[in-house]
C-alpha cells in the first residue's frame, strides 16, 4: 500500500491506494507463481544446449540439470533415446512433458515467460531475428557437428577442423552481411539487448574458436559477442563454467 494526502479541506486525511507492481515486477512475481519444474538434459559443450541455457538464464527461471556425455555416448543410449528419439541434446523437461529441438524449446520459454523478450515486437524486425537465427540454426551448425563430421570424416582429425572451418565461415559471412543490411546501432545483433540473434550466435562462436576460424573479418559479430560476454546470463550459460565440463576434451 501507498499513503496519498489530500489536499483542502482534505489535507489531514490520509487515503491508502493499492500498490501499483510495475509491468516486469507484475511478469516476475506471476512467472514465480505458475513456474513448473524445468531439468535441462544437455551436454556442456553441446552449442544447441548452450542457447538453451542462455535463454534460461535471460529469463530468469530455475532450472536444474542432468548431463549427457556426448563424447562418451551416452546419447546413443535408450534412456537418453526416450527423451530424444533423434539422441541428440537439449531435451527440456518441464514437469514430465519432454520438449526437444533447441530453437523449439526457446520459443516455449519465449512464450511462457514473456520476459525480457527474445524477438523484437514489430512483425518485420521479428522476421529479420529470425532470419539470423537460422543462418545458424539450419545453415550453420549442422554442417559442423559431432555425428556429420565423424560420419563423413571417422578419424581424420585435420579434415574434419578444416570442413568445420569453412562452414562455419560461410555462415558466419552470411550472418555478419545480414547484421550490416539491418544497420542496428547495437551493441548487441539487433538493438540494446539481447535477443534471440544474440542466443544463437554466441554458442557459434564458442565453436568458431574451437575450430581456429578467423573472426577478423566480422566486426559486428564481435561486436555484439563482445557485448553478450559481459553479460550475467552469458556468463552463467558458457561451457567452461558448467560442472560437466571436461578440461581435456577433444574437439
């Protein structure tokens, strides 16, 4: 409650209004009130399961983890297939309902928890996010993971960096051309906050270093990558800092 005096013949009451929340206390206190249990099962180094956890740590909700050990293949295994039939991570369970494909399981948390949002409200800037996101999702990092390069490449280890290499360029190219055709001031992909842009790229380029590709040439990717590493929720979501991270693991 707040006290509001009156004024006149009024002045010595004092009258009690209801407290006014603000509209992102009023979005917090309700997603405190109706959150269900989230448990992310997803590998460390995992790039879909490391947007996945960004874009908890964005919005602010609990959640737990249960780690599958892609390197070990535990996501080959039938409990793992139970969630996933394609074996591969992040699967999210909320409350029993096991929800699969990253960019799926974004876009329920955008929706069920609407804030801060991940895609820009005007119809034409949310198409533009999503163009960017899926210059990674569909044409980026499939091209570079676990299962394609040891199907194409077995152990062939300098071939397997250089394809990664020049895939991940190429969508990198793309990405940074569409970034300069929007012309945002930032400092983050399309505007002064994070957003869904901003939650794939930042995985991509964990891989693009891991791979040795050079990011010289994209000034605006490093731009908002810049940004987006000095932020809470990146910081808490980046692989080195989750506790199944392996110090020596291979590429």
């Amino acid at each position: 409650m707040r006290a509001v005096r009156g004024a006149g013949k009024l002045a010595s009451r004092t009258f009690f209004l209801p407290f006014q929340a603000s509209a992102a206390e009023a979005s917090a206190a309700k997603t405190a009130r109706v959150q269900p249990p989230l448990t992310l099962h997803g590998y460390w180094r995992s790039s879909s399961a490391y947007r996945v956890r960004i874009a908890l740590e964005l919005k602010g909700v609990s959640y737990r983890q249960a780690f599958v050990d892609l390197l070990h293949g535990e996501h080959h295994e039938e409990a793992h297939r139970a969630r996933n039939p394609s074996g591969y991570v992040p699967a999210l369970d909320v409350d029993g309902t096991l929800l699969v494909e990253s960019v799926a399981i974004i876009e329920w948390l955008d929706e069920a928890f609407p804030e801060p949002p991940l895609l820009p409200r005007a119809p034409l800037d949310r198409a533009h996010v999503r163009a960017l996101a899926e210059t990674i999702n569909s044409g980026t990092q499939p091209l570079q993971n676990l299962w394609l390069l040891n199907h194409f490449f077995s152990a062939d280890a300098a071939a397997k960096s250089a394809w990664g290499r020049m895939v991940i360029a190429r969508g990198l190219t793309t990405f940074e051309a569409l970034l300069a055709r929007a012309a945002s001031e930032g400092p983050f992909c399309s505007g002064p906050s994070p957003n869904l842009a901003d939650v794939m790229l930042v995985p991509q380029i964990y891989n693009a270093r891991r791979f040795g590709v050079d990011l010289e040439p994209f000034a605006r990717i490093r731009r908002a990558e810049s940004e987006c590493a000095q932020h809470p929720a990146f910081q808490r979501a980046h692989p080195d800092v989750q506790p199944d991270a392996q110090a020596n693991a291979k590429p």
